[in-house]
C-alpha cells in the first residue's frame, strides 16, 4: 500500500506543478470566487465568480496554443446613497500563448489577448479590445517564479464611453511540496492609462490537490490587501477556488 500512495503523492505533485504555471500542457477548469470589502461610503462587499478555463492546443512537433479564457460574473452591493445594488455578466477577456514545447524549468509564451464586450450594462466597457501578452516563468525544486502581462486597447466602442487603455501585470512565485500543497504569492495589478489610477491587488494563497469521485480537483483559499486603488474602492478580500484538472 506504501509505494502506491507514494506514486499518488508523486503524481500530484507533478499536476500541482502544472497547474502552478499558467501554460502548461494541461486542461483544466478554474472557478474563482472573489470577495472584495469595502467600496464606498456604505462599505459595500463585492463578489465575482471568475470562468476561466484553460485549453492547451498542439500545433506541430515544436509549439503549443494555449488558449486561456477569463468570464467573470459579479455582483456589487450599494456602495453609497442612490447607487442600487448590481450584478451582471462582465466582459470576457482571452489570451492566445503560443509556446515552445517545454525543454526545461524555463517556459514562455507570446500571442494576442482580446477583449469581448460580453458584459450586461453597467459592467462593460462597450467596446471591442486587443492587444499584446507574453508570460515567461522558471520552475526547479518546487518552485515558481514568473511574470505574466498584457495591454489592452479599446477599438470600436459606444459613443461616448472611455476608451480601454490598460496594461496589466501579474509577477508570481510559490512552492510546492512533494505531498502537492502549494503556497503562492502574486499581485495583479492593472494601470488605468485613460483615468491614470492604478489597482495593486496582493494575493496570498495556498492550495492541494484532492481527488474527488476519481476527478483532480485543487482547492485554493487565500487572503487579499488592495495596497492601491481609486478613491473608495475596497481595502482588503478573500479568494476560493476549485481547479478541475484533466491530465493528458
């Protein structure tokens, strides 16, 4: 029974590893809960639910398509006197990574990103985007280190709504341990080039892989400080998520 579990251990281990870096040769189903305290006079909470799935595509001996999918669904309570409380579908952003075949701890990838005005009214941008992306990252004895940016321009938008200019960038590094805990800490930070405001959401998370019903499933729960937002957006939330993992 011993090596069996070891093998298992071993094999988790190796999926924590690669759901660890963002395009990995692997398909997998994140669902992210968020939560966001405190926006407004009223401390109103936030709450938004991140689909982002994860599809890898061979191309040819040498290259891989990963093709990574954010569509967000939120919820914001009434931040202060006369504003309702709204929630709605946001819109979708999706990243194109073409990527050499790994041949080492060291993995990159570059392609377009786009933004889909998929959002219901009050959480859209109204206007089409695209851009540039690229993530490159270094793996060895458990750890991650990498960074992970794009920039938006908006194109073709409703009359009279800001444009999109933003850039986005996400430096993370995290350990994984041989039984497949993870520790993870990374920022996502957004720099608005229309309003000049700037978002520095910290993360702080850990994570394991468990099997359930024969499926790999890794649990993520983690804490977040907004070291940098605009005037009443909120100070400090929560994150949860379940990665639905499916091996070659």
């Amino acid at each position: 029974m011993a090596p069996a579990i070891a093998v298992a251990q071993d094999n988790d281990a190796d999926l924590a590893a690669q759901a660890a870096n963002p395009i990995a040769n692997l398909i997998s189903l994140p669902l992210q809960f968020n939560w966001d305290c405190c926006f407004g006079p009223k401390d109103g909470d936030r709450f938004y639910l991140n689909v982002q799935p994860v599809v890898p595509i061979t191309l040819n001996d040498d290259w891989n398509l990963i093709v990574r999918t954010i569509l967000p669904l939120q919820s914001l309570q009434s931040p202060m006197a006369g504003v309702p409380t709204m929630s709605g579908l946001g819109d979708t952003t999706q990243s194109f990574f073409f990527s050499p075949k790994a041949t080492g701890g060291f993995t990159w990838g570059v392609g377009p990103v786009f933004l889909w005005p998929t959002g219901s009214n009050g959480w859209s941008s109204r206007q089409w985007g695209a851009g540039p992306t690229g993530v490159a990252l270094y793996q060895s004895h458990g750890w991650t280190v990498g960074v992970l940016a794009n920039h938006v321009w908006g194109y073709a938008g409703a009359n009279g709504v800001p444009e999109v200019n933003a850039t986005y960038l996400q430096p993370f590094v995290g350990y994984t341990f041989p039984d497949s805990t993870g520790i993870f800490l990374n920022t996502e930070t957004t720099y608005d080039w229309t309003n000049e405001t700037w978002n520095v959401p910290i993360n702080l998370m850990v994570s394991h892989i468990y099997t359930v019903f024969h499926q790999k499933v890794q649990f993520q729960v983690g804490a977040r400080y907004w070291a940098e937002t605009p005037t009443g957006d909120p100070d400090w939330g929560g994150r949860f998520s379940m990665t639905f993992l499916f091996p070659k």
